[in-house]
C-alpha cells in the first residue's frame, strides 16, 4: 500500500475517501437503530437498509449520469448534496414519521450509488494500472478497520445525543472531503465525446460486462451472495432479541466483524497478487460460509459475534479483488457506468433478499436462516471456483483501458 501514497494525488484523495467513508460508518447503522427504536421492529429496521439500497434498481440510469461528467467536478457538486439530504432526519420524533427515515435513506442510497463511480474514475486516472491493487487495499483497510469503532461510536452518539449528533458529524466529513477534492488539479479530466448511439451509451456498461466473461462470471457470484447476504440486515435484530441485547448491540456485533475486516484489508493485495483475483472472490466466498455455519450454530453470544470474523475478513478481499478487476478491464470513459451495473447486479438481488428477510426473521428461527445462507453461498462459490481454476487470471498491467478485449465490449 506504500506504493500508492507515494503518490501525492492519491494521498490528497484518500483523505477525502476517508471522510466519507467515517460519515457511511456511522450513519447507516444508525437509519436501522433509528428505526427499530421507533417503531419496535426487526422488520422495519431491516428495511430501512431497503431503502438505502433501493437506487441500485437504476444504477445503470444514475452511473451514465456521473459519466456525463468530470470526476472531480462532480464530486464537488455532490458532496453537498449527499450532506443536505439528512436534514429532514432533524424531524423526525414518532413512529408516524418512519417514512422520513425510508426517505432519506433512498436519497442518500443515491448517492452511495453514484459518488463510488466517480471515484473509481478519478483513482483511475491518478493511480498507474499496476499500483491499482494497492490503492484499492488502502482504501478497504481503511474503510473495514471503520468497523472497529465506526458503527459503535454511531450507535454510541445516537444512544447519547440523538440522530442530530450523527448528522453533524458526517456534515463535518463532507466538509473535510469537498476540501480535499478542490486541492486535485487534474489536466486529463475530461468528458470523452459518445462514441455510440445514446441508447447504446446508456446500456454500454451492461455490454461491456457481459462480453467480459472475467466480470461477468464473477459479478453472478457476488450478486448470489449478496442475495443471501440480504437477510441478515433484519437477522442481526433478531440475533440481539434471542439474547437479551438491545438494538445498539448490532453495533458491538459488527465492530467485532471489523477486527477481521481489518485484517483482510492489510492482507487482500498480498493474497490477490498470489491467488489471483477471480480466485481471491472465491476464497472469500469460502470464508462466508464457515462465518455463516458458526454463526448459525453457536449456543452462545460470544460465539455468534466470533463467528463473523471470517465474514469480515473475506469482504476486504472481495471488495478489493473485483474493484481492480473492473478499473483493470475497462475503458475510463465507461468507469461510472461499469461500477454502477455491479451496484445494480449486487443491489437488486440485496433488495429482494431485504425485503424477505424482513418477512421470513418474523417466522423463521434465525439460526435456521443462517444455515441456508451457508448452504446458499456455498452453492454459489463451488461452481465459480471449478470455472476460476480453468481462467489465466488476470495479472496487475495485463489489460489496459485500450486494449482490444476492453474495445471489443464496446
């Protein structure tokens, strides 16, 4: 990771990633803990997290939106933007205003879903193709140690001083990130004139991971995973209800996560330059189901919050693996539209699970649950690790953003 802050431009973005990231930490747990409290429902609190993936349904539409954009000039307008739309949370006192909190969680899935697409755009401009690997483990490291503290000093803030404490501290993040942003001076940021028909534009980065099977296959796994993944936004209450915890213990559960979040960050460029990154997906995968079974199997709390350090461990890698894949494999003009199509793959199949999961932890013991999320995911890795042993892999600086396997999916 020393690699990529030698670069001056990518110590100056990180700072404004880290911001961000501090303000997603604290804030997300919080729209479910807010919730819950208000209404004294798992279900309902799961679906506020509904509702903040709900935007991936049009990923597609909002990453050709970024792409119509420079970079940084796009995140200098949308850094405001994401900050104000918390405001009407200020107002928010009874469960009668629930649809408040469902509000602004979608406005602010907006822009979760657009803000990453822009910067994967600008990293991809700042960082040299073979340095991508370690940019993208910095910034995983960084935002799965968050894990350690982030969601319990959000819960923490909220159990204290209120929702209003959270939204002044990320408000203060954005801040920070706007000034950060302003300082890049960036000559090659610039829009690239269509190439193509607009309707063929606005579906270009479907096309271009679809005819690059070393995405596609991949970005199917990850969004079956995801799919199972889903039903533990409300099986996290229910864990906390079977043993006496408060719902600001979800924020105990997921800091402990964090411990291995960590760990796989430091780790993910290491075991990605030896395994390869299709194969670092599939460890990952792995290292959720052992997290789901003991989670699904252990009598005791202590056990259950251990069970998912693996879990946390596997999701750095994973992130890190299939967001290098991307920028490796395809053009900067398509960037936006590439990222959001895997928020749109992941989300959609999020959303369904959500509100299922929402659904089911009301009649179905969670331990149950946990174990078909194991069996799930292990249907789902076994297939990509037999096709994954059969793929060259993709070496960091192999593939370059003009090279013809990237032109031919255009």
């Amino acid at each position: 990771m020393r690699q990529a802050f030698a670069i001056p431009a990518f110590r100056r973005l990180f700072v404004a990633l880290a911001a961000t990231m501090v303000a997603d930490s604290v804030l997300l747990l919080s729209f479910g803990i807010m919730t819950k409290e208000l209404t004294g429902s798992n279900g309902a609190a799961g679906m506020a997290i509904f509702w903040v993936v709900a935007p991936s349904l049009v990923a597609p539409l909002l990453g050709w939106v970024v792409d119509q954009f420079p970079r940084r000039r796009f995140l200098l307008g949308a850094y405001p933007l994401a900050a104000a739309s918390l405001v009407p949370l200020a107002w928010v006192r009874d469960a009668g205003h629930v649809w408040i909190v469902y509000a602004v969680a979608f406005a602010y899935g907006v822009a979760l879903v657009m803000l990453p697409g822009a910067v994967i755009g600008l990293l991809k401009l700042i960082v040299p193709e073979e340095q991508l690997v370690h940019a993208n483990a910095a910034s995983s490291t960084f935002r799965e140690g968050l894990r350690l503290f982030g969601p319990l000093l959000g819960a923490s803030m909220y159990a204290l001083w209120g929702m209003d404490s959270v939204i002044v501290l990320v408000a203060c993040a954005y801040v920070v990130a706007i000034i950060a942003v302003s300082t890049l001076r960036l000559g090659d940021d610039v829009v690239t004139p269509p190439e193509m028909h607009w309707r063929h534009e606005f579906v270009a980065g479907l096309t271009h991971v679809y005819r690059d099977k070393l995405l596609w296959w991949p970005m199917l796994a990850i969004a079956g995973c995801i799919f199972a993944f889903g039903f533990l936004e409300s099986l996290v209450y229910a864990v906390t209800d079977a043993f006496g915890q408060p719902a600001t213990f979800v924020g105990v559960i997921v800091s402990i996560q964090g411990v291995g979040a960590l760990a796989g960050g430091l780790l993910s460029s290491r075991i990605i330059q030896r395994v390869g990154h299709v194969q670092a997906i599939v460890v990952s995968l792995g290292l959720f189901v052992v997290s789901l079974a003991v989670m699904a199997l252990a009598p005791t709390l202590p056990l259950v919050v251990a069970g998912a350090v693996p879990l946390g461990f596997g999701l750095p890698v994973l992130i890190v693996a299939i967001n290098t894949l991307v920028q490796i494999r395809t053009p900067n003009r398509l960037m936006a539209r590439v990222s959001t199509t895997l928020d749109a793959l992941i989300g959609t199949p999020q959303i369904i699970s959500i509100a299922i999961g929402a659904g089911l932890v009301a009649v179905v013991d969670y331990r149950v649950l946990l174990a078909a999320m194991a069996v799930a995911v292990a249907a789902i890795g076994l297939p990509l690790a037999v096709w994954s042993r059969r793929q060259p892999g993709v070496p960091a600086g192999s593939l370059r953003p003009d090279a013809p396997a990237a032109a031919a999916a255009e």
